[in-house]
C-alpha cells in the first residue's frame, strides 16, 4: 500500500484519480477548499484536510508525512475566471505548486504529478500542438500553469521526479453541472438539459480535443510509475482529434429525448479558438493512449444527467 497525496480530490478529476487509488487499496490525502468542489466527491476512505492548498497553516496539517507521490490536481481552473480575480487565480495556481513541492523536498517526497493545461499553448499554433509548440498563454489562468511547469523543471533538478500532465477539455461523469463558466462539455450539457437550449459564447467552428476523464486519471498513474532518463517531463493528454462546437452539440442532442435551441453568440475573455494535440509523446514515453471515443463518452455522460435531473425533480 502505497501513501499519496492528491489535491482536489472534492473536484471532478481529483475525485476520479482519488477513487482509483483508494481503489487499488492505496492511502489517500487530499487538500481541498470546496471552491469550485463538494464534499460528497471525496471517495469514502480519503482523508481530508479542508483548506487553501497554498496555507502553510493548511500544509501543516499533513504533519511532515512521507508521501509516495504528491498528484498536485487542485486548482482555480477557469479561463474566464482567473480574470475575475487573477491574484486568487496564483495563488491556486502557483503558490500552491510551490509550497507542495517544498513539502516534497522537504519530507523526501519524489515524485510530483501535475494537472497543466494545453491552455499554456495559446492560439498561435498548427494543430495537432505538439510539447515542442510554441507557449503563449492567453489568461492569467494558462499563465500560472505555465509557472508551475517552471518551479517543477527547477524542483527536478533536487532529484524529485516531476511530470506535468497538460490536459485537454476533459468531460465525464461526475462534472460540475452547475458551473456555467468551466468546462465546455458540462456548460453545454447543463444547459440542454436544464432549459433546452444551449448559449454558445462565440463561433460554432471553434474546436478543442475533449478527453475522457478515466483517460486524464491513466495518465497520473502512468507518470507517477515513470522511469524517464529525464527527471522533468511535460506530457500532452489529449486525442489528436478535432471537434468543433457544432459538432460536440450534435453529439451531445443526439441522446437527448427532445429537441434543444442553440445561439451562438458572444464571446469569452481569453478564449482559444481552437487546438487539438498530438500526443505521440506520452505514448513513447509512458504507454499512455485515449481509449474512450468521444461517442460513447458523450452518450454515458448525457444518460447520467438525464438520470440525475429526473432523480432530482
Ligand atoms: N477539466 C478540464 O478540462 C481541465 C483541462 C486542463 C486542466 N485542468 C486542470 O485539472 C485540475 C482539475 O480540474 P477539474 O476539472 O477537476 O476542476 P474542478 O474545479 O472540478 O476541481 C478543482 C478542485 O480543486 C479545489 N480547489 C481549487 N482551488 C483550491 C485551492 N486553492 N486549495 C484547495 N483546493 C482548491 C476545488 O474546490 C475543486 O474541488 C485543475 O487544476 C485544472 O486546471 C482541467
């Protein structure tokens, strides 16, 4: 039985990457300040410690334990949001990333998992974006990503094994529905649900990479496993498929039992227009690859909403 730390685990993929652990018959921890979380997320079994993970009051709390390996998941993780308040957005951002790797440092800790974003990529690339692309964050949000990559290339040089994960739109069961601002598949799906009709902020030929949430958790467990010549790496975790607005839409209504309206109109600060990524890297390196197609990814996800939305009325 191995100890870990996963931060977020109240959230969407930290509960996922939690519940798998604890699965395997692993000690988990996590750090979670219920922002954008909720407490019946936290798989039964972990312990947790409610809190800002960027507190030395709240770090404290874990008591100078040795962890195996520290999934650093927590974190404001909007766009649009980290305008609203860009110093809170670095704070979760980047002072955290900083005082969990000095808690790894300092405790012998040596692995460091990262949840990074291909929002570090900006708009400027050819797609599929590959690690080597060219970064150029568009929000305060990417920003601190990007600076968390950086204090881990510097951290791996103390001999802890870092890896950031840049994860594409990730969707699944288990996403906040009630979050209108985060999360292209559940604003969307949110909203057919809810009202019938589905606002899109911005053009209907705008497109991202949509990834499967089991898919994000393989990735943490195949970096904390890592045995890279390097001791920092940056992953890709994506599909290298395109899929515009317009069409995750169609997929999306496709399982619905009645007819939805769509507006496209507006437009989001900070926006990518579009990016999908290669991720001919992880596979070499890691094994990693999608296994869940969008299809039948976006079916599961509808049917679980449709089931919650009866069950709640
Ligand atoms: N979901 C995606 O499409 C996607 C894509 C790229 C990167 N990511 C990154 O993956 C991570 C998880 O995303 P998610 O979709 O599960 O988001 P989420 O909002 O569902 O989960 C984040 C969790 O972190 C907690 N949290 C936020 N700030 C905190 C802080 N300062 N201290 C303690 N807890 C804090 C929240 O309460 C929440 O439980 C985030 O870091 C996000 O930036 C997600």
């Amino acid at each position: 039985m191995a100890n870990f730390l996963v931060t977020g685990a109240a959230g969407f993929i930290g509960s996922h990457l939690a519940k798998k652990l604890v699965i395997d018959g692993h000690q988990v921890t996590t750090i979670d300040n219920l922002s954008t979380g909720f407490i019946e997320n936290i798989p039964s079994g972990v312990k947790f410690i409610e809190g800002n993970d960027y507190d030395p009051d709240i770090i404290a709390k874990l008591g100078e334990q040795k962890f195996d390996a520290i999934f650093h998941i927590a974190g404001q993780s909007g766009g649009m949001t980290s305008f609203d308040d860009p110093i809170y957005d670095m704070n979760s951002n980047i002072a955290s990333t900083l005082i969990l790797l000095d808690y790894a440092k300092r405790t012998g800790c040596n692995r460091f998992i990262y949840a990074s974003s291909m929002s570090v990529y900006g708009d400027e690339n050819p797609c599929p974006v590959t690690e080597e692309s060219e970064i150029k964050p568009k929000t305060f949000y990417a920003v601190g990503k990007l600076a968390s990559e950086h204090y881990m290339r510097i951290y791996s040089t103390f001999g802890i094994r870092c890896t950031s994960l840049r994860f594409n739109n990730t969707y699944g069961i288990g996403q906040n529905m009630q979050n209108l601002r985060q999360g292209m598949v559940s604003i969307f799906l949110a909203q057919a649900v809810n009202t019938k009709r589905i606002h899109v902020m911005g053009d209907k030929e705008r497109f991202r990479d949509f990834t499967h949430v089991s898919d994000n958790v393989k990735a943490c467990l195949l970096a904390a496993q890592g045995q890279e010549e390097s001791f920092y790496n940056v992953y890709n975790v994506c599909t290298n498929r395109k899929t515009t607005c317009e069409e995750l839409i169609a997929e999306i209504c496709k399982h619905l039992p009645y007819s939805v309206e769509i507006e496209y109109s507006g437009s989001t600060p900070g926006d990518q227009f579009g990016i999908y990524c290669d991720y001919t890297k992880i596979q070499e390196k890691l094994g990693w690859e999608p296994t869940v197609q969008l299809e039948s990814g976006i079916k599961e996800m509808v049917e679980w909403a449709l089931d919650n939305k009866t069950n709640n009325t």
